[in-house]
C-alpha cells in the first residue's frame, strides 16, 4: 500500500530503502510500477512472516519502500525478493534504479539528474548554481527521510564539491 494510504506514522523510525531513477516516470510507468508494487508488497515476507510495508513514489522519480521493523525484521532474502522486483522494473523501463554513481538534485524548481563526475564538473565550473538542492539517497530510516532525504548543498552530502 501506498505510505499515504498505511499506518505508517511519521514518529516511528521505520527501515527505508530509496530507488532513485534516473529519470521521471511517465504516467504509464507510474501506474504499472504502483500496481506490481501493491501486489509485491500485499505478499512480501521474511521467512514466512509477513512483512508491514508501504511504498511512495516521491518527486514522480524515486521509489521509496518503508518497512515497519518493530513488527517483523526484513531478511536478507526478503531485500533481495524485493530488489528482484526492482531490477524487473528498471530492465522493463530503463530506470537506472541501481546507477548509484548519478547525483539528482532540484534547480529552479525542477527535478534534474546528472551523472555525478558532470554534476562535480557542473557545480565546479559553476555551472549549476550553489543554491540548489540535492537528494541523498542513503538514508535508511523514515525518519531521516522525512528530515533530511532533500537538503541545500552546503549542507548535503555534494557540499564537499564547493568552497
């Protein structure tokens, strides 16, 4: 189910595990990526135990999966089920949902992503202004998503890329 649909409660510090395409989905991949993930999760479980999860499709880009781990732990195999099904969908739309060497970051309003050594040449050439945003995409807990998962530059992780 979708996070804004679950019981999902912004106190609790839930497991989060980001997705961050490459690009935005088109309406259609939207729709067929919320479809196989509400079957996919209705069903998801950790040696037998079912697992309490949602997902959010955030900045019509990444996919965000938040599972309630006070309730039952997700395994091992239980990531893996699921980056199975992630690696589905990127192979059927090229996502680029485990290109993890991109920088995704927002400018005047607009969700844009760059590779990351054009994204370091961009904001060293001053290419790209000092202002923007940028996206990390490894926060693990709710929590943290909700707080810090878009941050101003100097204050995120790319801060390291300017004076």
């Amino acid at each position: 189910m979708k996070i804004e649909e679950s019981e999902i409660v912004e106190t609790n510090d839930y497991r989060v595990l980001i997705y961050p395409a490459s690009r935005p989905f088109t309406s259609k991949e939207s729709k067929v990526i919320a479809e196989k993930l509400y079957d996919f999760l209705g069903g998801w479980a950790a040696h037998g135990k079912p697992l309490s999860a949602s997902f959010k499709i955030e900045k019509n880009q990444f996919i965000i999966i938040a599972v309630d781990e006070e309730k039952e732990m997700a395994s091992g195999c239980s990531i893996d089920s699921l980056n199975g099904l992630m690696r589905e969908l990127d192979s059927e739309f090229q996502l680029g949902l485990f290109d993890r060497m991109k920088a995704s970051f927002v400018e005047n309003g607009e969700v844009k992503t760059m590779k990351l050594q054009d994204f370091r040449n961009a904001l060293k050439n001053g290419e790209i202004s000092h202002d923007i945003e940028v996206f990390d995409f490894s926060k693990s807990t709710y929590v943290a998503f909700l707080s810090d998962f878009l941050l101003p530059l100097r204050r995120s992780w790319a801060g390291i890329y300017v004076d």
